[in-house]
C-alpha cells in the first residue's frame, strides 16, 4: 500500500501571497486548507498554543488534513537542552486539541548546537510520548552521524531531510514517515514578493522523485516549503504535488 503525500507550507499567514484575495486574516487558514493538505506551524515555536487556538485551526482544515507543529523554543532552545519538564509537557497537552489532524510535532535546533553541547538531547527524546509522531532537525553538520542516526532509529524519531544551502542532504530514514523541509537561502529570496524569485523546479523534480519511492514503499511524507525556496510557497507545493501525481 503507498504511503500517503502531506504537503504544505511553513505557515499560512501571508496575504501578499495572493491566494487570500477579499479575505481578511482569520479566514486565511480555511482557504489555505482548501487548497492544501498540510502546514507546518511556525508560530508555536514562540509561543505555546492554547488548547483553544489549537482546537480552532483543526475546526478550520478539512477531515485528512495534517498539521505538523515546531516545539516551542523554550524547550529546542534551551541552552544544552536542558528543558523544563512542564513546558514540554503543556505543549505536548495543548496541541492534542488537533485531534486526528495532528501530524508531526518538529524539534528544530539551533545551528550552534553541537553533540557534545546537548547534554539533554538524548533526555528529550526519552520524554517524547510513544505513538506520536516525531521529527528533529538538525542545523549544525556534527549531527550528520551513524550514532545520531541510531539513536534516532531506536526512539522512533524522523531525521529532517532538508534541501538547504549549506547543510547535507541526509536520507535516513529512522522512523515510519519522511519529513522534509525545503529551505532557501535568505541572501537570494526576499519571500515577500508574492511570486517566484528563483527557479528551484530542477530541485523540486530530484526531490519529487525520491519521495516517490518512499510512497511507494509505503511510507507517509510530510513536506513543507519555506517561502524562501523560491519566494512563493503556493507554487512550490503545487508543483511537487503535480510531479508526484504525474510519476514525474
């Protein structure tokens, strides 16, 4: 059986997109949904949602749409992640008011942490309920490793794979999904232009053929595109979608 494709963008708040004409900025998620079957929220790595913020995007998104969420940097971003208990905790909470919406819950690193610099790395993954779904994404090239990978694999933890422009393009797969991000670099893409600065589809038509066969290996795979790829995340999703679709 393949494996299902989620593909959206790093959040939705962007009315120079395009996408939102006439609408004010309360109706833009219901839109985005319409069009999409995932996003990955970036406002909860500043602060934790609300159960009831959380409960009104799910009200807001179509049944088989996925939210996958970052952790909030209180707990990523802590120095040598020696996080407090009780924010993991209530943001693991809050974040079940996604119901069967919720998809992946991201650990984003900061790029100036290194292995021997985490003493709570391997804490952190310990306190990760079993039965969720979990990513981690590394920024810093010492994580890029057989013993990360490992440890991964043995926590039923996702690595990141990422098309980013200084770090390596890692394909283990450590747990029952694939999460990928599609960074860009800040330097070439304002991603305020509401259109497409930079031809990455060379890029997206590699990646699109990789994903494929983890879809056909029966693996889901959650994709997201950050609107400094190209400058215009609509664009990207669509375009992976129809590649996929198509058999490339």
């Amino acid at each position: 059986m393949a494996g299902a494709l989620y593909a959206g963008s790093m959040g939705w708040s962007y009315g120079f997109w395009g996408i939102y004409s006439g609408l004010k900025p309360g109706q833009y998620l219901a839109e985005y949904a319409r069009r999409f079957n995932s996003v990955e929220i970036n406002n909860s790595f500043y602060r934790i949602p609300s159960e009831s913020t959380a409960a009104s995007w799910a009200s807001q998104a179509p049944d088989g749409f996925r939210f996958a969420a970052k952790f909030p940097r209180s707990v990523s971003h802590s120095p040598g992640l020696r996080f407090e208990e009780g924010k993991l905790y209530a943001f693991l909470h809050n974040v079940k008011a996604l119901g069967p919406k919720r998809g992946p819950l991201l650990v984003q690193l900061p790029p100036t942490l290194r292995p021997g610099k985490a003493e709570g790395f391997k804490a952190l993954l310990d306190a990760l309920p079993r039965g969720g779904l979990y990513a981690v994404e590394f920024r810093h090239r010492d994580w890029f490793t057989p013993e990360t990978h490992a440890l991964l694999r043995d926590s039923g933890v996702a690595l990141v794979q990422q098309s980013h422009p200084w770090l390596p393009e890692a394909n283990e797969v450590t747990a029952g999904f694939v999460y990928v991000r599609f960074e860009g670099d800040r330097r070439k893409v304002s991603g305020e232009a509401g259109a497409v600065e930079v031809d990455r589809s060379v890029d997206t038509g590699r990646w699109a053929g990789r994903i494929r066969g983890y879809l056909d290996g029966g693996l889901d795979v959650y994709a997201y595109f950050s609107k400094y790829y190209s400058g215009y995340p609509p664009h990207d999703v669509a375009q992976l979608v129809e590649l996929i679709s198509r058999g490339l």
